[in-house]
C-alpha cells in the first residue's frame, strides 16, 4: 500500500473510531435513563480513553504509515469503541421496554471480556515496539508474544465463564464452558489477577530497559511514556490498596490511560519533546507538596481538637488553625521540595545554578579582566558544557 493510500485509510478508520463513541454513550443513556454521577464519570472516562487513543493513531499513523505504534493505536481505539458500542446495544436491547432486540445476547457477551482483550493486549504491544515499531531483540519478541498469550488466555477464559454475565445479570453466557473445558476456565479465572498484571509488568520492564539503553531524542520519547505509565500504576496500586473507596482512584487510572496515548503522540511527532523534564519536576514537586500538606493538616487537626476540644467543645476553631499553618508552610515546603528534587534527580541544573550562585559572588569583588574571563569561561564550560568557548572583551576607550 502506497503512502497516500495508507494515510486516506488511516484517516478513514479514524472517522469510523470517532463516530463510535458518541453513538454508544447515547445508546447507554438512552437505556438506563439519566446515569447517576459515577456512573457520567466513568462513561465520560472510557469515551476519553477511546477518543484519545483513536485520534492520536490516527494523525500518527497518517503522518508515519510505516511505523506500527500509529496502527496499534488505532486498532485499539476503534477496538474499544466497538466494546463499548457492544455493550451499550446489549443494555438496551434487555432493558427497553419494547421488547429485545436482535443478537443483543451475543452484543452483551462480546462487551464482557472484549476490554482486557483490546487493553491489555494492546499495551503489552506498544511498550514492546515504543517508539521505533520495532522489537529490541528475538528474546524480546518472544517475551511480547507470550505476553498477548497470556492476555488472550484471560480474555477466553472470561469469554467461557459459565453462568450470568458480571456486566448484566440478567443475560447468560451464550457459549459458555461445559465439562471438562469449564473446569480448566475455572482454574483460569482463580490466577486471572495475576495473569494480566504478569504480562503488563513485563512489557513495562522492557520499556524500563530500553530507556536504560537509550540516548538522546529516544530517551525523552520514553520519558513520557513512562510517566504516563507511572500515574497508570498509582491509581491501579491505589485501586488495590483501598478497595473500599477503589472508585476515584480506577477514574484516576482511566484518565491517566487516556492521557497515555497524547504522550505517545507528543513523542512519536516529537511536539515539545524535551517539556517532559518540565512535565516531570513539576510532578514530583507538587506531588510530594500535597502528600506533605494534607499529612500535615490532617495531623494538625487531630492534635488540635484532642488539645483544644475540652477548652471550645468544637472543632472549628482547630480546622481554622490548621489551614493556616498549612497556607504559611506551603512556600517554605515548596522552596524546599523543590531544592532537594533539583539535587537528586537534576543533579546537572542543580550544580549549574550553584555555580552561577558562586559565579556572582566573585563578580562583584573581581578586579582583575584577565582572571575574570577564565573564571567566565570555565563556568560557560561548567554549565553549559558546549564544544568550544570564545570570549571577546571591548577595547577600553583610552586604547582606541
């Protein structure tokens, strides 16, 4: 297939991928009514997800047909459009009051397992070929493959599960396992949590281990891979740690996974390639600001209203108290948070500004031009580190 042809197809199957979100969040609406708030937020999250991944495979796949990162990522959003569409015409087919509608059984089995298909598979693919479309090694390939194995053994194990569907009890699986064949399912669907996870995390060790081998423009195209990747897991491990309130942080995990391909996309066209840095500090600063401030409002609360709550008998006066020490303590934390980020892991920039710090001290009690240009030119070399440095001085007018 020729170029322009690759890009007309691409930019076809991205309209058709498009298309398929909103028809399926109408359709969802339209069966169960106005959705209360969680569930709008996930409606919302996965058509996020779905719109992302499909718009970005598609400029990435028009603009370099011949990488498959763009085709992966287009596949795996008009994938998950038609998971959605699936469900959404089973819901409403045996919800509607008119009667069901034709094949809405076999639309709400195909909703049920077709997402770990479509995700999982589909990620274990792209760290695997992030960004050159290209496997590392044989040994990598094969790891990749028997990753999407895994994920398809998941993915058929859900599809054979005997009885009613997790999704809409009120359908039974069409073809789900008898005999011997539901045993093995069974016994498939006891590891199921560790199975995927297994074959993710794989995929993220190899990306680990490119970005270590990596140099250059390859290097920062991982970089915002793999924070994209590190927020995924916050909210999944959050997800785990707090199954009681496990709600908020999937939302958080779902968008993250929808901002997962816009970084693939800033990446692949190389858009403010080198932000990430920015994008990264600014991450780890406010994230261990915040950690920082609410521990310390919560504690200062908690010590306020035992000290104080046999003095006022309320606890207003310690939620006020509190949120003044944490205004106060917010820019001496940041200053601070922000100091110890730049010197463990901007080691570069950290001594850069040290040096300049030095720099102006010396400036203001140097007299000597000759010792002052050495001086000058070992700190360009220092803190910028170019391939030559020259410095040319004015005459003094009296030489002229």
């Amino acid at each position: 297939m020729s170029s322009d042809a690759s890009r007309r197809f691409a930019w076809a199957l991205g309209v058709v991928g498009v298309l398929l979100a909103p028809v399926a969040v109408v359709l969802e609406v339209a069966a169960v009514g106005a959705p209360e708030r969680i569930h709008l937020l996930f409606l919302i999250d996965f058509a996020a997800v779905q719109l992302t991944t499909t718009v970005i495979g598609t400029v990435v796949a028009a603009r370099l047909p011949a990488n498959r990162i763009g085709w992966i990522l287009l596949a795996i959003g008009i994938g998950l459009g038609l998971r959605q569409l699936f469900s959404a015409y089973g819901l409403f087919g045996n919800i509607a009051q008119d009667g069901p509608l034709p094949a809405d059984d076999v639309a709400s089995w195909l909703g049920e397992w077709t997402f770990t298909l479509v995700i999982a598979g589909g990620a274990v693919f792209l760290l695997h070929l992030f960004p050159h479309g290209q496997f590392m090694s044989r040994r990598w390939k094969l790891v990749c493959f028997g990753g999407a194995a895994i994920v398809l053994l998941v993915s058929a194990a859900d599809a054979l599960d005997p009885g009613p569907l997790e999704s809409l009890e009120l359908v039974e699986n069409p073809v789900a396992a008898g005999g011997a064949l539901a045993e093995v399912v069974d016994a498939v669907l006891v590891i199921e949590p560790w199975l995927a996870p297994f074959a993710f995390l794989t995929a993220v060790f190899g990306i680990v281990v490119r970005m270590r081998r990596a140099r250059g423009i390859e290097r920062q195209q991982l970089k915002w891979v793999t924070s994209a990747c590190v927020i995924v897991g916050l909210g999944l491990c959050a997800t785990a740690v707090f199954p009681d309130s496990a709600v908020y942080p999937l939302l958080l995990s779902l968008l993250a996974l929808a901002a997962m391909p816009v970084a693939m996309g800033f990446a692949m066209l190389r858009h403010h390639l080198y932000d990430i840095d920015v994008v990264i500090n600014r991450t780890l600063v406010y994230g261990a600001l915040t950690a920082i401030l609410a521990g310390t409002y919560l504690s200062s609360v908690l010590l306020l209203q035992i000290v104080l709550g046999d003095l006022t008998g309320s606890s207003s006066l310690a939620v006020a108290a509190s949120t003044l020490a944490v205004a106060a303590l917010f820019q001496p934390a940041r200053v601070r948070i922000q100091a110890t980020v730049d010197r463990r892991f901007y080691r570069r920039k950290y001594d850069a500004a040290r040096t300049l710090e030095h720099f102006g001290a010396r400036l203001r009690d140097e007299v000597d031009l000759d010792a002052l240009g050495s001086e000058l030119r070992a700190v360009v070399s220092d803190t910028m580190q170019p391939s030559h440095v020259s410095l040319w001085l004015r005459a003094p007018e009296a030489d002229r």
